[in-house]
C-alpha cells in the first residue's frame, strides 16, 4: 500500500463514466474486464453467494498470475491454483467444512512454495475493502493486536492522536475487479440481495470494477418497488450477466441450498489425486461445457428442485 | 446413556453460559453448546454468528456447517454484513466469545494456521477466520478443544488468536485492552488462568478422570488450583437435548 494507490484510486474512479445505460452483458464478454496478473475479488462467503457463473467463465478463459481475495475461501480458490490461474489467495480462512477435513490442493500448493497465503483475520480483511470503499488509506481497529498474524502481514500501528490508545492500522485493499452475484438487478445494474450481504457491498465499492452476475433481470420499477434492498446503485457496477443457479453449488440464500453432494465429489478427486484430482474437475464440470448455463442444464432439474426445496424450507413463516 | 467425549465437552460448555447475554459462536461445538443453554438455563441467550446472523435458533438435525449458510440463518431476527458482526464484537456487546483450537499454548494463544514455519509450513491450517477477532474484541472467551499433548503446546507455533500472550500484563500492553480468555473446556477437564501470571491452570475434572491423566494430557508444566473439584456428570435431560438438536434419533 502506497499514497500512490490511494490517490491513484480515487483518481481512476473520477474518470469513470457513470451513465444510466443497459449493460447486460454475456459473462463471456464480462470476464474480459479481468487481464493477468490482477487480482479479482470474489463476492460472497465460503458457500453462500459465490459467483460462480462468472468464476468458471473466468476459468473456462484462462489466465495467469491472479491474486485471489475471499473473506472465508471454498474449494473455488483451490480451482483457481491448479489451473494456474492465480499463485497467490488473500483471505482469512480457506475450506469447505469441518467433515471435509483440510485443503488438499491449498496444503499442496502453500506447504510445496507454489502459491502464497496472505492471511488476515476475518475483521481486518473485512475492514481492509471498508477503508478502500470508504476512500480512505487505512481504518484502525483493536482487532489482530498482539498476534502473528499483524506481523507477517507487515502491518503498523498507529496512535491515536486524541486519546493515545494504540490500535492497529489496517491498510485499503483496492481489488482490481470484483466480482459478485446477488439475487436480482436490473439492466442498469441496481443490483438487491436477500439475507446477509457477507463483505459484499465493501469488496465493490473498494473495486476498480464490478461484474454483477444475477439470478434473474428486473424491471427497473421492480427495484424502485423495494430500494431498501439495493445493494448497490447503478454507478457502482460496471456490468451486469443474467445467470439463473449462478452460485450453484454453493448456496443463494432463500433459492436454493448448498449441494454438499457435489463437494463430497470434488473433495473424493482431490483425496484420489491432489491438485490433479481439481483439475479433473475442471475438465468435467468447466471445460465440459460451453458456458454455465449448459453446466446447469447438466446438474438437471431434478436436483436443482430438490436445493429449491431445502431452501424452502429454510425460509422462517 | 453413556456421553461421548464430544457431548461431555459440549454440556460442560454449555454450563458456562448465563441467561440474558449474547454468546458470539462457531459452528460445531460452540453452536451446539449455545442452543443447548438456550434450552435449559438461558432461554434468552442470543447466539450471534459471523456469517451476518443475530439470533441463531437452527433446526435440530438441520443444524448448520458453515455460519454463512441458510440453515445458520434460520429464525434470526436480524441478518447483517460480516464486518458489521464484527464491529458489534469490538464496540463490546459480545458478553462471551466461543472458540476451538488445532494448538494452544499455557497462556491461553491459539494457533489455526500452520505447524511449521508460516512461509513455508509443514502443514497449512484452514486460517483465522473470525477467531483472531473473537478472541480480541469479545468480553468473555471460553476455548474448547479435546484435550492430547499435540493440542496443548508449550508455545504455539504461530500465534493466530492471542490469548494472554507471554503472560502478565502484556495480552493489554499488545493494546488489547478488552477482554480476557477465561476458561478452557476438554473431556479431560476445566481449566482457567493464574490471576496474575495468565498462566493456564487446572480448575476442574470431568468425572473420573485424575489430575494425572490431564498432566500427562498437557504438553507443559500444568499448575493446579488449590481446591479441586468433580464436574457434574452430563444429565440425562442434556443428554436428551443435545442429541435432538444432533438429529440423533435412538
């Protein structure tokens, strides 16, 4: 972090345009935004809200050298090492669940000097995109005080200049696009979520550009209808791809459940195989199709009803 | 009924948490432990979870895997961001924080990142997550882990979560100066800490075991308080409680 990406930020978002204009877009088109060598921030937590529409599209793509940011990281990031596409995950937490045991492919990648794991507590990364959407260099927090962790992120403490109290000074994370799903928006790009909004209103507002994928596209009269559950207005998303079950596998909260089926698969081919177990996976479930909606079309309705249903009934009457 | 290890640790925890107080928890064992309260002795406990969730009343035999998912969700009163969770953590509304640990040490730091060097490990722990946070900005925080010589180091490898660090007054002057780690629960026993040296020390046992068996337990010299008690054996109606809210049925 240097004044120079902190200026350089607020410099960059002025010279944006920020026109009331369609931008829906094919997530083809859309994942053009990223280049190598960025790093990409990924919307939602662990299972819940994942965008993955637009991550295996971005994988199906192909790039190199990635950072990858996540407040708690699922076996995507793990996707993510062994294509090759990024060698470094910024995050406080990566796994699926205690009854999956630990990252295989991670542990392979991290304990063998191939990938790097900056690991910040889950506070501190959260305040990190917080101090970049607020426009701000640095936010101070009493978190991560006294730990390993502040140390080997080489982070400083700070005074404070009124009460002389010491609190750690957590540095803006400006990620170079994030990318997010939620549950609806509209052409514009007015984007609403159900339920609990993990980091994702910071991580977008903290980006250079935002990818908005949605399960569906409304009218622009159906946001005005409910604005209190916009999370994010127009001028701070930069496109917009329809892509019904885009979290799929993993969970959108009140649509349908998480499929823990399809991680007990992922995590038995990376038991049987390490690193070449995910990247069997990835023939299968991301190179096997031409686009998401056709891996969607593969789960089948059958089961996509039956995470409908468990969703259902997850939802409190 | 005979308890499993994992039940006897749950109730013993459980047993610590007092009625009208918002417990900040995990998943697993913290989770279970706080529902568990909420049905016998503190009916308006508040379970908070990281995932955004106020309020957790999970569904037994549904209960959740992850605190950012649906079933973590159910029944809350009020869902918000993670770093709002968090903020609520460090403005001090949080009575008691809950949390597990791969490693901790005698004075009470807990390690979840890696055994070996943190560049290059031996073996890369999950991370963090929200537990560096919990235990710095929580009031109370209890530590439950199963208790084995891997588990209980003499120093942790990595400090991921500072408990009382090297001891004495310096968890305050690292400018943690909320909160304090105040019990540790395993199957083998309850332990706390030295008033003055933060030291880990032997409070408790969990029926049938031997000061002894906890020594031999413990990966360094273990202080033992002046009065030693029996822990209550886990009671039938916890017992019932628990395993319906486990989903196990016979």
């Amino acid at each position: 972090m240097t004044t120079a990406d902190f200026r350089q930020a607020r410099a960059e978002l002025e010279g944006h345009e920020r026109p009331v204009r369609e931008k829906l877009v094919t997530a083809e088109e859309a994942l053009r935004v990223v280049e190598d060598d960025q790093h990409v921030a990924i919307g939602g937590t662990l299972y819940s809200r994942t965008p993955m529409a637009l991550l295996f599209e971005l994988l199906r793509q192909g790039r190199s050298g990635l950072t990858v940011s996540r407040p708690l990281s699922c076996y995507e990031v793990e996707l993510f090492l062994a294509s090759g596409a990024a060698r470094r995950v910024v995050t406080s937490w990566v796994g699926i669940g205690l009854q999956w045991g630990l990252a295989g492919v991670l542990r392979e990648y991290v304990e063998g000097g191939l990938a790097t794991f900056e690991e910040w507590s889950h506070l501190a990364l959260g305040l990190r995109y917080k101090a970049a959407a607020m426009g701000v260099p640095f936010l101070p927090t009493l978190t991560m005080l006294g730990s390993d962790l502040a140390t080997v992120a080489g982070t400083s403490t700070v005074t404070c200049p009124y009460t002389n109290e010491n609190l750690l000074a957590v540095p803006a994370l400006h990620p170079d696009v994030a990318l997010l799903h939620v549950h609806r928006a509209d052409m514009y790009g007015n984007a609403q979520v159900d339920g609990y909004r993990h980091m994702d209103v910071d991580m977008a507002r903290a980006a250079r550009r935002v990818v908005v994928s949605a399960e569906e596209i409304v009218s622009p009269e159906r946001i005005r209808a409910a604005p209190a559950d916009t999370m994010l207005p127009h001028f701070a998303v930069d496109v917009v791809v329809e892509a019904p079950y885009g979290a799929y596998p993993h969970e959108c909260y009140g649509r349908y459940e998480a499929d823990t089926e399809h991680f007990d698969d992922y995590v038995s081919a990376v038991r049987a195989g390490g690193a070449d177990g995910a990247r069997r996976y990835l023939d299968e479930h991301v190179h096997g199709y031409p686009d998401f909606a056709a891996f969607i079309a593969g789960v089948g309705p059958e089961r996509l009803a039956r995470q409908r249903k468990q969703a259902e009934e997850l939802m409190y009457r | 009924m005979t308890a499993t290890q994992d039940e006897i640790m749950t109730i013993t925890a459980s047993r610590l948490l007092a009625d009208d107080k918002v417990v900040f928890a995990g998943v697993g064992m913290p989770l279970l432990a706080s529902a568990l309260a909420g049905r016998r002795q503190a009916p308006n406990l508040t379970v908070v979870l990281e995932g955004g969730i106020i309020g957790a009343q999970p569904l037994p035999g549904r209960l959740p895997i992850s605190t950012n998912e649906m079933r973590a969700a159910y029944g809350a009163p009020m869902l918000t961001d993670i770093t709002d969770i968090f903020l609520f953590a460090q403005r001090g509304f949080f009575d008691y924080g809950f949390l597990g640990a791969a490693q901790v040490d005698r004075y009470g730091n807990i390690n979840t990142s890696c055994i070996g060097r943190h560049e290059l490990p031996k073996v890369r722990l999950p991370g963090s997550g929200g537990a560096n946070d919990i235990i710095s900005l929580c009031t109370e925080i209890f530590i439950v882990t199963t208790h084995e010589p891997r588990r209980f180091v003499e120093r942790v490898d990595f400090v991921t979560s500072p408990g009382y660090l090297h001891g004495w007054g310096s968890r305050a002057e690292s400018g943690l100066v909320f909160g304090q780690v105040s019990k540790v629960v395993t199957d083998l026993a309850l332990l706390d800490f030295e008033p003055e040296s933060k030291h880990m020390r032997l409070r408790a046992l969990q029926p049938g075991v031997t000061v002894d068996q906890v020594r031999a337990a413990t990966g360094f010299e273990l202080p033992v308080a002046d009065s030693i008690e029996e822990l209550p054996a886990p009671r039938p109606d916890e017992l019932a409680i628990l395993r319906d809210l486990n989903g196990v049925t016979d």
